[in-house]
C-alpha cells in the first residue's frame, strides 16, 4: 500500500497519537527526525508531515508504520497525499528549532512585524459560535463525525468562512476546510460520555459545548439555528427580534449566547479561542501605542493566554486593552474598559508587576479618567499624532511630559 491510499480516518489517528504522546515521544516511536520543511497544520497546530504518514500507515487495516527509509518525504509525495486528504501542508523555508516560538508569551520580546507574521502563520482557535454549529451537526449524526466529501460537511465549511468572528480569516487558505470539520466533529464525538473510542485532541470548550448539547438540547439546537440565519443576513441587517445574542457593535465579532464556563479551564480555553478578538480599529489603536511605548524604551510582549498586548520595563509589565469610542459615546467604552480589565486582573494579572492600562481612541474626560485611577486602572488617550494619559500614565513615562 502507497501513501496514495492514506485515509483520512488514519491521518486524524496518528495526529491525534502525536498529541498524545508528545512530539519528542512520538518521532522516537517512530523512528524519525525532526522536520526540517513540511509540516501538516490542523487547528493551529504543526506536525511533522512525514512522521505522522509514516505514523498512518501504521492505522490502515492490516498495514503497519512505514519507517523513513520506506519512502521519501517532501511536495510531490508526502505533502501531495496529505493535500489530497483535505490537509493542510505548510513549506518553512528555514530550518526549524526548538527555539523557534510555538507561541508568543510574556517574556518574549517580539517585534510589530514578529507579532503580525505569528498571527498570520497560525489559524485561529475555535470560537464558541463556530464550536456550537459544528455540534450541532455531530449531535444531529448520532454523534459521529461525517466524511469529508458529505455535502453538510461542505456546507458548514463554507458557512464558517463566513462568519463575520475571526477578522483575518481570509489569509489563510484552508481555513476551517472540510477536514478540519471533520476533525473537529470527531473530536467532539469523542468527548461523548457514551463514546469508547480513545479520547481526541479535543479541548476544555470542546467538552464544555458538549455538556451545553447533553443538558440544553432545545437552547443549543436553537441557538445553532440562531447563528446560521444571522450568517445569512445583511451585516446590518442581521438583528432578528428578541435576538439572544445582539451584540454591542464594538463586539459585533463575538457571539457569547449560552456560554455558562464550569470551570477557569474552560474560561481560558474560550479565551484562547479568540472570545476576546480585537476589532481591526483597535488593532490599529494598540500596536500605534505599542509602538510609541517602544520607541520610548519599553518592550513589547504579549500573552498567548489572553492575546493582549503587554509591555515591560524591567521587572513591572503594563497590560494594555483598547477601546474604541463609538458614535462619540464615552461612557460605554469607559464601562467595557473596567469590566474588561477588572475581569483580567481577577483571572489573569493580580500579580503585583503587573499594572493595567486603558487605551482610548481620544480624550474621555477628568471625571472618566479619575474614576479608572481609583480602580487602579491607567488611562491613556490618542490626541491627534501623539498621546496623553492619566497621573499614574504619566509616572510610568508610557506617555511623554513635553
């Protein structure tokens, strides 16, 4: 047997092999080195291409693992099999390492440009709304996962492309393919209590929308509805009456409707999975900031936990979430600030090096601003080409006393 007679079914078992044994164990049961070019990218994740064909073979009926010096890896036979699976196969240019950055954490010191390049090589997590839809349709198939070429499996592929959640959506090519609808459906049909197949790669917000379908059944089926009509509407048109999940449109993006978290764990996991996407507005507001701040000699990080900006200076680190002002109504973007960063300073940052920022599109007034001082809570403010900020701003020299 070729690697042109890999089935899907065999390369979503060793993926999920290799999640379960590590890379570093997986290789060694194998036999294989590190990849050096290729690499499979399911969910934001990278896997060495050849080890895990090599690993799939060993999945097929009657079929055991191919060792490397079985077949040769690379375009025209590895990443053209996995390709015509469905897969998606990346080509790095230079060698990879384990230095290179699986994410971008708190005491990395990446650039702007390093920033933007990780965030377009790496697809986004799965948002709830995107999670409820694909359950929905595995609750609908008696919990199982369905083949790539079903015609509900391209249906929904098609319909996440267009849900207006992940800004950047269209720069990567396969995102949410068929297979990794496929994917994602056996992962929640593993995370079924009745399921005996061996548990998937399959996360804390997989199980906890699973929990939403065993013990909600009517508000999730519902709420699923709810979503692919709103899909299929008019951005402006798209608030039915007594919709449930209307959003203010500063989080127009994020559809947050029966999202109960059991647990910090599952909280973390929606996190991740871009619950707190930025706007393209605020975007364009904090890596402005970000970038006067390092000219000025502070450093520029991030937490792959939250996604939010982070600066440092020495030991102390300034957590930095944007706010953009709409329709000139302070208020509410003073309101959603101090929510948003009492919430981080709760979960995320009590450590006492860490201080939170606010960041405003323009001025928000004294009364504003003496009202996030007493939170503890930094305010700086765009005015025109520079910045201004609050006493406690000014003293941490993140805006500049001319």
């Amino acid at each position: 047997m070729s690697l042109h007679d890999l089935s899907n079914d065999a390369v979503l078992c060793a993926i999920r092999e290799f999640d379960s044994l590590g890379r570093a164990d997986f290789l060694a049961k194998y036999g294989f080195g590190p990849a050096r070019a290729y690499f499979l990218v399911l969910e934001g994740r990278r896997y060495d291409s050849k080890a895990i064909a090599g690993a799939a073979h060993g999945h097929m009926p009657g079929c055991t693992a191919l060792q490397p010096k079985d077949f040769s890896g690379g375009d025209a036979t590895v990443a053209r099999s996995l390709r015509a699976l469905g897969f998606e196969v990346e080509r790095q240019s230079t060698p990879s390492s384990s230095s290179s950055m699986p994410g971008l954490d708190v005491g990395a010191e990446p650039t702007l440009d390093d920033i933007s390049a990780h965030r377009k090589r790496r697809p986004p997590l799965w948002a709830w709304p995107e999670l409820v839809l694909a359950c929905d349709l595995t609750a609908r198939h008696n919990w199982r996962e369905l083949d790539v070429n079903h015609p509900e499996v391209q249906q929904l592929s098609d319909l996440l492309r267009q849900l207006r959640i992940h800004p950047n959506a269209g720069q990567f090519e396969h995102f949410r393919s068929t297979g990794s609808v496929r994917s994602k459906m056996m992962n929640l049909s593993d995370c079924h209590p009745d399921s005996r197949r061996r548990s998937s790669n399959g996360g804390a917000l997989d199980k906890e929308v699973v929990a939403a379908f065993l013990t909600r059944p009517d508000e999730m089926f519902a709420l699923a509805e709810q979503i692919r009509w709103r899909a299929s509407e008019p951005y402006d048109n798209a608030v039915a009456p007594n919709d449930p999940i209307a959003l203010d449109p500063d989080d127009s993006a994020i559809d947050l409707a029966q999202f109960r978290p059991s647990s910090e764990e599952v909280l973390f996991s929606a996190i991740k999975a871009h619950i707190r996407t930025k706007t393209n507005e605020q975007v364009r507001l904090v890596e402005g900031f970000a970038l006067s701040t390092v000219l000025n000699g502070f450093r520029l990080l991030t937490d792959s936990r939250t996604s939010e900006t982070v600066l440092g200076r020495g030991s102390r680190r300034w957590v930095v979430t944007p706010r953009v002002i709409q329709n000139g109504n302070v208020t509410a973007a003073v309101q959603a600030a101090a929510g948003s960063l009492t919430f981080a300073r709760h979960f995320f940052y009590h450590e006492p090096h860490f201080d939170l920022v606010a960041l405003f599109g323009g001025p928000i007034g004294e009364v504003y601003v003496g009202f996030l001082e007493s939170l503890g809570i930094r305010s700086v403010w765009r005015v025109e080409d520079s910045w201004d900020g609050s006493p406690s701003a000014r003293v941490d020299l993140l805006v500049c006393n001319d």
